[in-house]
C-alpha cells in the first residue's frame, strides 16, 4: 500500500522531490495513475493538485499562453486566450475522452504520463510549445517536441515536474485541425491522430504549416514533407491528397493492442485528408462570403450616386 | 496509513477515514452506504459512477479519495431528497430510459451537469453531454428523450424545476 501526501507549495514539491523523487508518483487528475498503477517502487503518492502555482491559464512575462500543468482539459478548451491564439490546443483537449474525463484530467498529466497516444502532443508540436521544468535547483525550459525519449519516456530527471506548458502565440487568422481515430467517437484514446496548424492566406493559400502525427511512431513525429508541399500554395483537393500521402510515408506505426500498423499507416493520410478538406470548405465558404459583401456594398454605392 | 477525509456530501459534512489509494466510488458506496452510485468499469470508460466534484462531472472510480478532501459531492441521492425524485428522474421513468437501471445513476448525474451548463440544450449537445455513459439497454434514444423533455418543461416553467 502505497501512503498519501497532499501538498500545497511548489517549493515543497521541488523539495520532496529532491529527497525522495524516485520513490515519488506525481497526482494531479489521477486519471492516468488510477488506471494504470505506478510501479511498486514508487510508494509515496504525491498529490499535487492543490498547488496554485501549478494552475491557471494566462499570458506570461514574455506574452506567450501560459497553461498551468494542472490546467484540466475542459479548461483549456473553454478559456478565452486558448480560442483566440491557440485553437488547435483547444481542439485537442476537447478531443481527450469524455466530459468527466476532460473535467478531470490535466495537461500537465497527458504530458508526464508520456504516451505516445497523449492527444495533446501533436498539437502541442505543431504550436511550437515548450514545457517549464522546475526542479529545486531551478527551472528549464524543453520544446515539446524534445520532451520524449520513447514511450514512456521523457527528458524529466527524478526531481523535476512540470510546471506549465507555453504557447507563443500566433497571430493572424488561423486554420487548424486535429483529427483522431480511435475506438469510439467522444471516448477514447488515439490509434493516430494529426494536427495541423497554419495562416490563412488569400487565394485559399496556408503558410506558416506545421503538421504533427501522434501515435505513430515511438514519439510525436512532425512531418516537414507535408508542410513542404502546402506552405503557400492554393488548397486543392489534389493538393490535399498529396499532402496525405506525405503522411502516409513518413508514417513509423507499431501493432499493438489498439491498433494495427497497417490501419495507423492508412488511417493518418485519412485524417489529415479529412481536417484540410473542412478548412478547405470553410476558407471557400469565407471566400463566397467576403465577395457576396463586397459586391452588396459595391452596389450600395452605386445607389447612393 | 489511512487519511482523514472531509466532504459534503450531497449538502451534509461527513468524515471518513480512507486508504491512501482508496477511489471515491468506494468512499461513497461503502463507507457513506450511498449506492446509487455504481461501479461498472472501474477505468473511466462506463460512466456509471458519475458524480459531481464540486460541481463538474467526474468518474469517481478515476478520483482518489483522498484528493477529495474538502470537497462537494453530489450524488444520484442528491437529486431525490426524502425520496421524492426530481422531475428529471420523472421523466426518465415516463419516457422508458430505464431497463436494468444499471447505468441510470451516471446517465442521470451527467443529464444534471448538461442542464445546469446549458437551459436548452440541443440534441447535440445532449449527446455530447451523454458521450461518456455507457447503456447496454435502451439503445439511448428514450434516454436522450427524456432529456430534452426535461428541458422544455424547465423553460416552459422558466427554468424552475
Ligand atoms: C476513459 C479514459 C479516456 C481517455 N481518453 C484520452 C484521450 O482521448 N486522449 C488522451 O490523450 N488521453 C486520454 N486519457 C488519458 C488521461 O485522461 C490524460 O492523459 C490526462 O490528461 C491525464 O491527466 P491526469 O491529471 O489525470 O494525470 P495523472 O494520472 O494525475 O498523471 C499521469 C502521469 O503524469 C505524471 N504527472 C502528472 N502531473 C505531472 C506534472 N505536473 N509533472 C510531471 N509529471 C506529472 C504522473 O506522475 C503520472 O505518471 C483517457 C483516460 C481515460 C481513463
Ligand atoms: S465505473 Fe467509473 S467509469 Fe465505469
Ligand atoms: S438501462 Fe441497462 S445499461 Fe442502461
């Protein structure tokens, strides 16, 4: 039997953590550690789920969205600042399980449980996140997409927690999606899911393209080739079907208990395929519209002289 | 080494003692005697344990206790005091939504958390609202039903209950 220790201060935590962090499991939602028990050697469950500095959702000094690790992932997708600047974070968290998990589980958790299946993962890369790591001897700063060393595995030393997740923000108008496929819809973990985050551009053109693929590979896995062939060019259906294609092949997938390799091969190319066909709707939709508007008000003028 | 543990639990204050990996859906069944409240998959992915923590709508086989302390905790109890049931619960029992009854707490606990968030939900919004509650029964159309029933009768009476 493992014992229990609440604690309030981040101080304490880093201090607990120096002494004792091998034999420690971090708490926060408990939806992955009640699931999956921490290894036995891990004896003290250390509950970190009041630690105010641990929480919230805001800018920091250097103007980039601050979320707190135990932000939940109901939060992420309801805060104001997430809508605004970082829409593909949102649509991944409101991706992760059920209301009653979103309302539970945290982000700080979906990155330390290091599952190459976490759906906040690819979105986070395609962000350009970083992770702030305290530890008693001070904190550090690691891109996202450095934070994992294999399933499982991470960069965290046994003393170190995450403490938030920052976002540069990203201005200008922003095309995203986040697609998954897994079990059942509304409830389940990912067997591949991408992400994709871009700037619209005129002439249903994106730039700035980042694309990201989880749970196909052993870590998060950006796919540069996809961005290549989309950055700056007019979004076709024929362009879509390319960029899939890139997925496809950059694709590294393993069978598991989940899913098969060769279902996560093909099944990413019809995720990112799906998404861009929907912003490629919206972006003409925007389009029709922003003509229909010029066109009225054209007329208008001509009425009035 | 057991922990203290202070909760209200459905409006009255109540201690327990639990173990340091004791899950709340045990705390309430067994030790608070309230079993309403089922445990079906014990992993998160039933939903038949649902119960609001203060206030949001969580699988209390995926909460420890012991993180509870101070907590509010309302549960399918909560929704009838004295045994009179709520209209909610009314009509889940005019509209069928109710076969074996096992999954009837949770779905009733996450229609509770879906009507205090939105007064007229759409059918969408129901669905989501439901989307983490298993039912091996009724096919989930008399219970999405009663839902929406439920809704327009509060908006009928301007959203008394
Ligand atoms: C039914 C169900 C459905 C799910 N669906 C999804 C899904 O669709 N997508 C998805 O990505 N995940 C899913 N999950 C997994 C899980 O809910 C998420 O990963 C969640 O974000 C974990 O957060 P938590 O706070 O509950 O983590 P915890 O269980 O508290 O912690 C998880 C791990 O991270 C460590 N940890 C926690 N906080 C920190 C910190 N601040 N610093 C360092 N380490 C830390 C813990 O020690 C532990 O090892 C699902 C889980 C269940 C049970
Ligand atoms: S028993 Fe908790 S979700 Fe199934
Ligand atoms: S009524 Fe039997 S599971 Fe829903």
């Amino acid at each position: 039997m493992p014992s229990f220790l609440s604690l309030t201060s981040l101080e304490d935590v880093a201090e607990m953590l120096w002494a004792e962090g091998p034999t420690c499991a971090l708490v926060a939602g408990g939806t992955d550690l009640l699931v999956r028990a921490p290894r036995p050697e891990r004896t003290l469950w250390l509950d970190i789920s009041r630690c105010a500095e641990l929480a919230g959702i805001g800018l920091d000094a250097q103007g980039r969205l601050r979320v707190g690790a135990l932000a939940c992932h109901q939060e992420v997708v309801e805060h104001p600042l997430v809508r605004r600047h970082a829409r593909l974070l949102g649509l991944a968290c409101a991706s992760v399980g059920s209301l009653q998990i979103r309302n539970r589980g945290t982000l700080g958790g979906n990155l330390g449980n290091a599952s190459p299946a976490a759906d906040t993962l690819p979105a986070l890369v395609c962000l350009g996140a970083s992770v702030r790591l305290v530890a008693r001897q001070g904190a550090r700063e690691v891109p996202v997409s450095e934070l994992y060393t294999g399933p499982g595995q991470t960069v965290l030393r046994p003393d170190e927690l995450i403490e938030s997740v920052r976002v540069p923000l990203r201005r200008g108008r922003a095309a995203a999606c986040f697609k998954k496929a897994g079990q059942r819809k509304g409830m389940c973990c990912s067997k591949a899911s991408v992400a994709l985050d871009a700037r619209v551009r005129p002439g249903l053109r994106l730039v700035d393209v980042r694309v990201a693929m989880g749970a196909v590979a052993p870590t998060v896995l950006g796919v540069p080739a996809a961005e290549a062939l989309l950055e700056g060019q007019r979004l076709s259906p024929r362009l879509i079907a390319q960029a899939a294609e890139a997925c496809v092949a950059a694709a590294r997938p393993i069978d598991d208990l989940r899913s098969s390799a060769g279902y996560r091969r093909a099944v990413v190319g019809a995720l990112l395929s799906e998404g861009l066909l929907e912003i490629l709707e919206r972006l003409r939709r925007a389009e029709r519209r922003a003509e229909g508007l010029r066109r009225a008000r054209r007329a208008r003028g001509r009425g009035r002289r | 080494m057991a922990v203290s543990v202070n909760l209200k639990l459905n409006g009255a204050a109540c201690r327990f003692e639990v173990e340091p990996d004791e899950r709340l859906v045990e705390t309430v069944r067994e030790k608070a005697g309230l079993t309403g409240t089922k445990l079906g998959c014990g992993v998160g992915e039933c939903g038949a344990c649902s119960v609001l923590l203060d206030g949001k709508l969580v699988c209390a086989c995926l909460v420890l206790a012991a993180q509870a302390d101070g907590c509010e905790v309302f549960t399918v109890e909560g929704l009838a005091p004295g045994g009179r049931l709520s209209d909610l619960q009314r009509a889940f029992v005019e509209e069928g939504a109710v076969q074996c009854g096992y999954c009837t707490p949770g779905m009733l606990m996450a229609a509770e958390a879906l009507l205090r968030r939105h007064k007229r939900p759409t059918g969408e919004q129901i669905r989501q609202g439901l989307a983490g509650n298993l039912c091996r029964c009724t096919g989930y159309t008399k219970i999405v039903a009663a839902v929406r029933k439920v809704a327009k009768r509060r908006a009928a009476r301007g959203g008394r209950r």
